[in-house]
C-alpha cells in the first residue's frame, strides 16, 4: 500500500494493553488444515501459520480482536481471505515461541494435502489496564479510495503521544512521536489543521482490500522506536515489521495504554 501520507484505510476492533505481558503456555495444540496446489512443505508453513493464528484467537478471544464489525461481508470469500491474512500477520506478534511436537500429512484425491500438527505455544497476554484513560476513535471503519482519515482522542492523563499505521505487508510506520507531553481532559484531533499533509486511503490496484491498523500509543517517558516519522528524514528507516513492533511493546517500562483500530479499504 502506497502512502503519501497520505494512508489506508479501516475496521474496528480496540484493546488497550499496559506494563509487561504474562506468558501463556499453551502445550500440546492440535490444529488441521486442507491445501491444494502448494508444495508439502508449503503446507506445513502455512498450517504453522493458521494454527498460531487459531490458537492466539481461542486463547484470548476479544481481549485480541473483537470481529463484530466485519459480520456485514462474512459471506464474502476473497475479503475473508484478504483479512485472515493480515490477521495471521497482527496474530504473530502475540507469539513468544512454539515448537512443534508432531506433524502428519496425508495426500487426498484431486491433490488436496491434509496436514495435522501438533505444537507447544507460548504467547504474550496482553494485559487489561488502562492508566491513561486513552480515548480514541475514527471517521470511519471502512474506506474507499482517496477517502480521508481523521482520528480523535483524548487522555485523563498527561503523556507523550505516539501514532502508527500497522499494514498488511508486515509494516509499522511512525507517524507521530509527539516531543512534549500533551494535555489531559483536552480533545485531538489527528491531524491537526497545522500539518502540511492529510490522510488518505489509498490501496493498490491489484488487491480487492487491504488491511491494516492505526495504533494510538500514551506513555509517561519518551520512547525510542527506532524509526523516525514517516516523511520527516529522507532515507531514514520509516518501518519495522509487525513482530518487532510487539517485541518493544512487550519489554516497555513504566506506564503506557495503547490502542488499535484496525481498518479496512475496499
């Protein structure tokens, strides 16, 4: 997906995760799955994918992800594919580490590969707390085309803000990384009038929809991504992928709520 800073696009889900994470171990998770025309060991990567996927959703349920609002085109097969894809990629980032205990393939008429695995998982719960208060929400929840984005928020407490567009290729973009504490009990609007760009929805050509996430981050010290803003040094690293952007999450200290909104263009 394209951004001229310009963005993506929208859906909805939010949680608000605080402090360190818990690790759940998760032994002995039995997932199955029917492929055809891929190779055997595609399979087997694929099926590791789908069964993470499988079992951070059953473990965790809406603490995650809350589906609600994609029931509208449940019966839509190719935005069914388009989403589970991006949310194997978001799934990932809650995965500590697996090993995989046992795996079985069975090669069925018309080339269809059965493939069982059976995997030890340990996943990050995120926790539940909220010590900002952090309030936040869009315009919309599903975009077409040159569509504008704008998001508003709020806090109960005074923090540094951060703002970035997770996306279906596996990229987190900064987009703001705020360099002093903004006020509490004070409505935001993202972006402000001031800023020399908008946010537009913008998908490639070749997909039918994209994915992604916008993500709303208080802390009560500055924190260092790694990444510069998106458009604010030329040549500079604007991205990490999704795993790397939950491994910092994970070992943060001190305070901070964060929340995500994911999105949808079509």
């Amino acid at each position: 997906m394209r951004k001229k800073l310009l963005i993506s696009g929208f859906l909805f889900w939010i949680i608000s995760v605080t402090s360190f994470a818990q690790i759940i171990e998760v032994n002995n998770f039995p997932f199955q799955l029917l492929t055809t025309d891929i190779s055997p060991n595609d399979a087997i990567r694929k099926t590791i994918k789908e069964a993470l996927s499988a079992c951070i959703q059953q473990k965790m349920g809406v603490s995650v992800i809350d589906l609600t609002n994609f029931q509208r085109t449940e019966t839509n097969s190719t935005y069914k594919e388009y989403f589970n894809n991006f949310m194997m990629q978001f799934s990932l980032g809650y995965v500590s580490g697996y090993e995989i205990i046992d795996t079985i393939q069975n090669l069925q008429s018309g080339g269809v590969i059965e493939t069982t695995i059976k995997m030890n998982i340990r996943l990050r719960q995120p926790q539940s707390e909220d010590p900002f208060g952090l309030y936040a929400k869009t315009n919309a929840s599903f975009f077409h085309n040159q569509d504008q984005l704008f998001m508003e928020y709020s806090v109960k407490k005074p923090g540094y803000i951060y703002i970035f567009d997770m996306t279906w290729k596996d990229e987190v973009g900064l987009l703001v990384e705020s360099q002093e504490k903004i006020e509490q009990n004070r409505k935001y609007i993202f972006p402000p009038e001031t800023w020399p760009f908008k946010l537009v929805m913008e998908k490639e050509a070749k997909n039918d929809f994209e994915f992604g996430c916008m993500i709303i981050l208080i802390s009560r010290t500055p924190l260092n991504f790694g990444i510069k803003p998106l458009g604010s040094h030329p040549g500079a690293n604007s991205f990490i992928s999704i795993r790397e952007f939950f491994e910092i999450i994970n070992v943060m200290h001190g305070e901070y709520s964060i929340k995500y909104i994911p999105y949808c263009i079509e």
